[in-house]
C-alpha cells in the first residue's frame, strides 16, 4: 500500500473540502473522484481530527467498499460532526486543527487469539493495528495508539474496555492491519482542485 504526496495532499484537500462543506450544508462531500485511478479504486480509512494535541474526532472504516476518495470524504465529515464522543466541530475549533488520514490494509485474520496471552505473543507494537470481536462486542485501535498505549497488555485492557468486554471469551476474534498515516494542519492544506 503505497502513495506518493500528491495522491496524499488530494486526500487531505477531501478531507477538509468535505468538512468545509458540511459546515456550509451539513452533508458531506460526495460524488467526488479523481483522475487518479488509485484514489478511485476500494480503500478503508480512518479520518483523525487533532486539536492542539488533543483528540476531536475519529472515524473510520474498517473494510474497503467504496472508492478510497469517497471513504475519506465521508469519514472526514464524520470525524467532524458525527462522534459521539464529541460535539460538531465548530469553524472557529479550525484554528489549532491538524487532519490525519489513516489508509488501512486489508484485516488479516490472528489464527490464535484463544487466550490473551497467545494474542500477546504475536502483536507488533507500533505496526499492528487490532481489531477485536466477541458477538455485540467489538472495538479497533489503530496502529498510531501505541503511542499513548506502549505496553502490550495495556493497549488490550484498553481496547477491550472500548469494546465494553469483561473479560477474555473461548469466543473472541482478532485482525490485525497496517496503516499509511500522513497528516497536516488545516491551515496548510490547500483547496481542493476542482
């Protein structure tokens, strides 16, 4: 999974043309393509809003099922108006404002994840990204977590905490990926080419 700048600085445009335009409609951005055949083809990716260091939204998807420009578009107007972790981000929060795109792999299955320590042994810290699922619980951290979750075993509790599990299930599943992650501040990133 490759891209050059200029396939990453067309991403970030999208991304903040979709915000700038859900603030003027609501929606976002759609119908957009490029004459860039690689941003057309199927890509998952997670839209991460940073404001002066500190987290204001993150969406994602997980599996690629649409074009990769249209999966950061709409992930990039969720990220801003549709965590529900935060309020509608606000044109005036634009100011301190740093846009992260995360373009993911394809989720490889972890064959042996019947404990949580046969999870362990096989996580990469600060490459894998991990998805865990146990029937209505499921719950990804992203490769990028680890830096505030370093330790193996606290990056687990934590992300089982996200999913709302108890404890360890004979039932659990896991992926793992990896992410491209490029990023840039609002006021650096330029109009998107029409």
């Amino acid at each position: 999974m490759e891209l050059n700048d200029t396939q990453k600085q067309t991403l970030l445009a999208v991304a903040k043309a979709s915000i700038e335009h859900g603030f003027r409609t609501g929606r976002p951005l759609q119908g957009v393509r490029s004459e860039d055949d690689r941003l057309n083809e199927p890509g998952a990716a997670f839209v991460t809003l940073n404001r002066h260091g500190q987290l204001r939204g993150c969406i994602g998807s997980l599996q690629a099922y649409r074009p990769l420009i249209e999966d950061v578009a709409d992930n990039a107007f969720n990220a801003a108006f549709r965590d529900p972790r935060f309020a509608p981000l606000s044109e005036a929060e634009t100011e301190g404002l740093t846009v992260e795109v995360s373009v993911l792999t394809p989720p490889e299955p972890i064959p042996d994840c019947a404990t949580a320590d046969d999870l362990l042994r096989q996580l990469v810290p600060f490459e894998d990204g991990l998805i865990i699922d146990d029937g209505v619980h499921r719950a990804t951290f992203l490769p990028s977590v680890w830096e505030q979750l370093p330790d193996k075993v606290q990056f687990l509790t934590h992300l089982m905490a996200k999913a709302g599990m108890r404890g360890w299930s004979p039932t659990m599943r896991c992926w793992r990926y990896h992410t491209l992650k490029f990023e840039a501040p609002w006021a650096g990133i330029p109009p998107l080419s029409e």
